[in-house]
C-alpha cells in the first residue's frame, strides 16, 4: 500500500497528544481516588468497577481519528488490470540445431506448439506478429489483432542454416515500430510492447547481441528470452553427432539489458509454463487504486462503536 499524500499523517501528532493526555488524566483520577478514601470505602462506593470498560470508548475513539487520518493521506493499493492493447513479436529460432530431438519430438516442434498456445492465449486486442530467423530474419506475420495469422505462421515454421539472433531483435523492433506509426501512436505512448524470442544457440551471424540490446534498451521495447533445449542436445551432420548446447548467458544477458527476463526450459511442459509466466506479465499492468472510501468507512465503523459502548456502559457519549 502507498499514500498519495502521507504529509497528512502529521496529524497524527495531535492524536499521539490527545492519547497521553488521556493516559495522564486516567493515572491522576486513580491516585485521587486511592488518596481520599480507603479500600473498603472504594469497594462501597464502587461496588461494580466498570475496569477496562472505562477506557475501551476512548480508545476507539482514537483509532477513529487514527484511521481518519490514513484515509486524509489516501491510501492506495496495487491492483491487477488486464492490458487492452499492445505489441508483441514471437520471434523463434529456426536454425538447423533446433532439430535436435532432446526435447521431444524435436526442438522446434515443441517450441511451435508452445508459441501458438501462447498466442491463443493473449487478449483479443493485442496486435502479434511473428519472427523467424536463421542466417537472417524473416517477418512471418505482421504484428495484426487477427491472432490465427500468427497461429498459422507459427505452424509452418522451416530450418535453415545460421543464428542472426539479432538480426531477430532488430527485426521486430522495425515492425514495432511500423505498427505504431500504422496506429498513429509511438513508442513512447501507454500501448506497451515486448519481444518475445526463443532460440538455442549462439549468434553466428548478422547483428551482435550487443546492437540488438543498446537499439532495444533505446526503443524501451524489453526483449524476453526463452533459452530452450538442453546441454547435451545434439544433431546429426554428415553421419556424425554434433553437440548443440543451449547458450543461456548470452540470451540472459540480452534479456537483462533490455528490461526483459531470461528464462530457461529445457523440455515441453517447461516451456509452456514460461509461456504462461510471460502472457500473465504482458496481459496485465498494475494500477494504483485509491481506498479512501474504505478506510472512512471503517472509522466511521470505529466512531458508532465507540459511541454506542460508551452509551451502554455510561449513558453518555466518549
């Protein structure tokens, strides 16, 4: 919880005064008795003590002007609000080591079948688009509402030689940016938008991890990364077994520099819980809501009751 304006709780500096004055007067009024009349007279003239009766009124009734002013410093709380709009680019890795069978039925299989899950499951207002690459990039979709584009993209994703990680970076950002000027709006406006980028190795070609991340990191679009596959994947080239280790430092290193998270999987239910981990992140923006209304209502709450003890007890108000 935040307060809009906590310079209001120097009030409750009163309230601290008013509580030790009333611990003060309370003290002085239980010496006097004790001083002008003995025990037996007390229990006499008392006969029903009403004890911590005759303070629980006055209590309440400070937690009221306690609570009064919490509410005077509005109070806010951090409430889940799904997203209407956004841009989000899955980019995936097609290299030729994404045939690699550690994952079964094979890398990229698993990996498509995810992304599409993924996408299903955006809101309908999202604009999503698709990006492949291996020696280069390649636009499969265009970031558009109409999810099953890139549902259908996804389903025909083919291998091919090289790894231009970041020349996938680089990619998305330029349709990023195509659609926002398409919209009329601009990066820098509340339509957020991220990459998501699944890949297993290491960039070969194109543009560095390096370019990829400052341009990114400059566009404030964060770069999500899924480093998927094992460490002991492997292909088969010319009859002979071809190690192909998944490089996560380095998609954890673009990843951390563009405002985006690293995340590893290293079989099918993994990545499909990655996939759920980032669509609950892009789906919702947190919002500040003020609860002023609440916190009046539990002091008036705290008011009537002190009101109705001490009337009770007393047949007079605190």
């Amino acid at each position: 919880m935040s307060l809009a304006s906590p310079a209001w709780l120097l009030l409750l500096l009163p309230v601290a005064a008013l509580a030790a004055s009333y611990l003060v007067q309370a003290k002085r009024r239980s010496q006097y008795a004790v001083t002008f009349a003995t025990l037996p007279m007390l229990e006499r003239l008392t006969p029903e003590k009403p004890g911590w009766r005759r303070h629980l009124p006055a209590t309440l009734l400070l937690l009221t002007f306690v609570v009064l002013t919490m509410a005077a410093a509005r109070p806010q709380v951090d409430e889940q609000v799904p997203r209407e709009r956004a841009t989000v680019i899955v980019v995936v890795d097609v290299s030729l080591s994404m045939q690699a069978t550690d994952v079964a039925p094979d890398r990229l299989s698993a990996a498509s079948d995810a992304a599409q899950g993924f996408v299903d499951g955006l809101p309908s207002g999202f604009n999503v688009g698709v990006v492949s690459f291996a020696g280069s990039a390649t636009v499969l979709a265009t970031p558009t509402s109409d999810h099953e584009a890139a549902v259908t993209a996804l389903d025909n994703l083919r291998l091919d030689e090289g790894t231009a990680i970041g020349d996938g970076v680089m990619t998305s950002l330029a349709q990023i940016e195509s659609t926002a000027a398409t919209d009329g709006t601009g990066l820098d406006t509340d339509v957020p938008a991220q990459i998501v980028l699944l890949s297993d190795g290491t960039n070969t070609v194109g543009s560095s991890l390096d370019q990829a991340a400052g341009a990114a990191a400059e566009a404030e679009v964060p770069v999500s990364t899924i480093a998927y596959g094992t460490p002991t994947g492997t292909v088969t080239v010319d009859g002979q077994l071809v190690p192909v280790p998944v490089d996560q430092a380095s998609l954890d290193a673009l990843a951390q520099a563009t405002g985006g998270i690293g995340y590893a999987a290293e079989t099918a239910e993994a990545l499909d819980e990655v996939y759920d981990d980032i669509q609950s992140s892009i789906g919702f923006t947190t919002e500040q809501r003020d609860v002023t209304p609440y916190v009046i209502a539990i002091a008036l709450l705290l008011g009537l009751l002190a009101a109705a003890m001490s009337l009770r007890w007393f047949a007079r108000l605190p």
